[in-house]
C-alpha cells in the first residue's frame, strides 16, 4: 500500500502533463473576443486520473471523517497520496473497521494502476509468429500482452489463464535451445 502510494505521489505530475501529450499546438487564439482553450485534453488520462483522484480522495475523507486527522496544507492528490504514505498508512492498516482497510487497499491499488494507464498507456496486445499454445486441447495462438503495470506476460489468445511471464518464458526458449544443441538428457540410470 505504501509503494503504491508513493508511486501515486511521484507519478502524478507526469500523469497531468499526459493530459496534453500527444496534441500540437499550445497558443490560444482569440475569436469574437474569447480565448480559446489552448491545447485540446487528452479523454484517456483525463479519465484515468479522475479515478485516481476520486480514490485518494475517498481514502483521505474516511480518515478525516472517522479518525479526525488534519489534512496537509497542500492538498492536490500527489501531495495527499504521499502525506497518506508517511503518516497515515499504519491508521489505515490498523482501523478498527476492517472492511474501509481493504477498501482503502484496493482503492489506492486501482489509483496505482490508473496511475500507470495515465503514464504509460492501455494493455496492449500483440501476436508471437509461429508460437501456440502447448496446452493439452488447446493449440491457439500465443500472445504478448503489456499490462497496466508495464509487465510483458504471455499468453494464449483463447484462454488467459494459459500465461506465464515474459522472462520465464524467454528462459524456457534458451534452455530448450540449449537442449537441442546438446541432445537429448539421459537419466541418472541410463548414465
């Protein structure tokens, strides 16, 4: 929870310059004697942070509501999450009300992961040639998928639950390139 928080707090002025990432531009111009939004709001991050926001926020409003804290002077949601990460995280971890802990875990978890969508992009998925699923039955198509967290997994494109990590993977490729070059092992009582 803490890293997460912290993660929030050092990420959150890179997510606010993704609002305009991507857009040219950046000088208003003047028509019938109003000014114009200078740079058009990227949607995606804008949502991304709007939830990332609301989760801090509903963390930070349950503390002052139900254990009296003071909040910072500075309150932009950065600053709170990591005003949350030093001082507040063991209030949190250790309220009488069990079920706002896990609530407020999994919201500042979702804040993380909004935090990196807003950062770094959407899952995105592409096909590895020539590879399938070597389940039993199975026989589909492997892909690579980026999560939301930036972690490369791979994965059958019928089943998601047919995965393993890209570097267990990668480390499976060059033990069995190794064992061709090798020949095959013999047992211990064949030896």
């Amino acid at each position: 929870m803490i890293a997460d928080l912290r993660f929030v707090a050092a990420r959150w002025d890179d997510a606010q310059e993704a609002l305009h990432a991507g857009f040219g531009g950046g000088g208003s111009e003047r028509h019938a004697q109003r000014i114009e939004a200078p740079v058009p709001i990227n949607v995606a991050v804008s949502d991304a942070l709007l939830v990332v926001r609301d989760n801090i926020w509903s963390v930070v409003l349950r503390l002052v509501d139900d254990h009296g804290v003071q909040l910072p002077v500075y309150q932009d949601t950065g600053s709170l999450a990591e005003w949350l990460s030093r001082s507040q995280a063991v209030k949190i971890a250790g309220a009488a009300d069990k079920t706002f802990t896990k609530n407020a875990y999994w919201w500042i978890r979702d804040a993380a992961g909004w935090t990196v969508t807003a950062t770094h992009g959407s899952e995105t998925k592409v096909d590895l040639p020539d590879q399938f699923c070597k389940r039993p039955g199975c026989g589909a198509q492997l892909i690579v998928v980026e999560n939301r967290a930036g972690a490369h997994i791979v994965q059958c494109s019928s089943n998601a639950g047919h995965a393993v990590q890209w570097d267990t993977w990668t480390n499976m490729l060059k033990s069995m390139g190794a064992q061709k070059r090798r020949g095959p092992r013999l047992s211990k009582k064949l030896a």
